[in-house]
C-alpha cells in the first residue's frame, strides 16, 4: 500500500517562504517521478511541478523561477521550496506519484493547507 504524507504548510506573508516536505512509504520513489498538485477553493486541482526519478524537473509557469521541486531518494521524501509567494498560491497542495509531468498515478497524500496573506 503506498502512502504519502504532507506533514508541511501553514500560513505564510505573501513574499515569504515556504517548504513542503512529502513523506512516501513503500517503493514508490524507485523509478517513478514525483509532482506536486494545488487545489484553490472551488478550482480544479492543477499540477504545479514534476520531478522524474532521474532529477529532470518541469514546473507550471506561474511558478517558474519561484518554486523549486526536489526528492532525496534515501528518504523517499520530495520537496517544494516555494519562494516570492503570493495570495494567489493559496489552496491546498498534495504530492503524488506520477506517470510524468501532470499525469498523477493515482496515489495522493491528505493534502496539506497552504495560506498566504498579503
């Protein structure tokens, strides 16, 4: 059974910083990209960024140069350093397991609430 866990987000100032960790369990990191997705209330849920499982990365271009997607294998954890935030980035953000950039393989964590103020 694969798990994934968003134990990160909050609330940030818009300009800030934040970093969201996503724990995995299983062999979920072996061979497989990772992405990262956001639901905005009352707003489909969209892909933000794609890392593959050789280090490739692919953002949203409302992120590009602000978001950075990573993955430390031994720990089977990926990460989104989110920089320059804005109020728009506000939603809900969820890590999953991915086919390739956008298309997510049907394991999602709980998602974790990310609220920035401006």
């Amino acid at each position: 059974q694969v798990q994934l866990v968003e134990p990160g987000g909050g609330l940030a100032q818009a300009g800030g910083p934040l970093r969201l960790p996503c724990a995995a369990s299983g062999s979920i990191f072996s061979g497989n990209a990772m992405g990262w997705y956001r639901q905005a209330p009352g707003k489909q849920r969209k892909w933000v960024a794609t890392i593959t499982s050789g280090g490739r990365t692919y953002y949203r271009n409302s992120v590009k140069d602000r978001f950075t997607i990573s993955r430390e294998n031994a720990k089977n954890t990926v990460y989104l350093e989110m920089n320059n935030l804005k109020p728009e980035d506000t939603a809900v953000y969820h890590c999953a397991r991915e086919f390739g950039p956008g298309r997510p393989a049907g394991s999602w964590g709980q998602g974790t609430q990310v609220t920035v103020s401006s």
